[in-house]
C-alpha cells in the first residue's frame, strides 16, 4: 500500500519534469526514496523524493549548486534536471503518509556497489583499480571544494568534527544507541572519528 502511494507520488512528480517516463521503478528506500526511470528515448534517471524535514528546500538547492560546480570541475556526478519551469525541485503530496516531499530529479549514473564487489570476491587486482580510483576521485573533489566559492545564498550544514561527535552532532549522539559498546576514541572526540557498530576508530586530521 505504502510502496503504491510512493509510485503514485512519483509519478505525480515526473509530470514536472521536461521527460516522457514509460517505466517507473522503486529502486532503493533509505534516506530518500529512489526510483529509477526510464524515458520513451531509453535514456535513464533517478527520481529522488526526499526525506520531508530534514532539509529545507533552500538546503536542497544548495546541495544542487554543489553537484553543478563539480560538473564544471569534471566529476562524473548525477547531472541534475530541471522542472519544465526551471525549477530545480517539485513538490508533491503522499497523502497515506500525511506528508509534502521535495522531488528531484538527476540523470542515471550506472555502476556496482563497491561493498558488493568485495563480498562477491572480486579479484584482488580489480578491487586496487576501484580504490585507486576512489582515491582519485575523492583527491579531485578536494582540491574543488578547496577551490570554489560558494554563493551567499548557500545554506548546508556542516560534517565536520562537531558536526559529527561534536556535543550536538547532526545526526545525533549515534555512538550512545550502539549495541556493540564504547569506542575508545571517544576519550580524544577532538582527534578521531568512530564507527560504532565495527568499533573502529579512524584518525582524523583536523586539529
């Protein structure tokens, strides 16, 4: 029922955008529900319906600038599309749910899931291409952050040390609802970062 209502809303939502969807598919439901479209052309997008009252829509369309300035750097990200009234995001109703849900939508990125290639016992060599790669990729997305100059319409918060073990961490004290204990880290909040559920500590560079 909950599934139906999520398609009925996304259709709803792809009548903003400038494509003539012929297949419409739930493709993950996580901190947004995704669905993967396909177009009377072949071509493929992913519809988002994002989590209502976590971002606001003036978050969401910073989040749209960010992922433009790394086009113009040459980062192969989802390239977003507009409305057919160059909006960037659509509203829609999920009435079952009693909520409004920004949609969006973004050009297919076809690819494997890096965790599911190492479950799969993927040759060792393939595996040090991927994350040379990563590496790489996350090397370029750096020196762009480094680079670029927001607007002064830019709002988003922060992931930084604060904003993730800091006192008030954006997603919460998540290290206090884990099953599996204390990290050690958590005697220097300033100088690591922790993932509970592996408790494994990570050094961190800021200072």
């Amino acid at each position: 029922m909950v599934d139906r209502e999520l398609l009925t809303a996304a259709r709803e939502a792809l009548n903003h955008f400038p494509i003539e969807p012929v297949d419409v598919s739930l493709a993950t439901r996580s901190e947004n529900i995704t669905f993967k479209v396909a177009d009377n052309r072949g071509d493929l997008y992913a519809l988002r319906l994002h989590r209502p009252g976590y971002h606001t829509l003036e978050e969401l369309q910073s989040e749209r600038l960010w992922t433009r300035a790394l086009l113009q750097a040459g980062i192969h990200v989802p390239q977003p599309i507009n409305t057919r009234d160059g909006r960037e995001y659509a509203g829609v109703h999920v009435p079952l749910l009693g909520q409004h849900r920004h949609a969006s939508l973004s050009r297919w990125v076809p690819g494997e899931l890096l965790i599911q290639l190492i479950r799969d016992d993927t040759p060792r060599e393939r595996l040090q291409a991927h994350f040379q790669t990563l590496g790489a990729l996350i090397a370029t997305m750096n020196n762009r952050a480094a680079d670029w100059h927001p607007p002064p319409e830019f709002r988003r918060h922060a992931l930084d040390a604060d904003g993730l073990m800091g006192t008030q961490p954006f997603w919460g004290r998540s290290w206090e609802r884990s099953t599996t204990g204390a990290c050690p880290c958590r005697s220097a909040p300033r100088t690591g970062f922790c993932s509970p559920r592996v408790q494994t500590c990570y050094r961190s560079a800021v200072r």
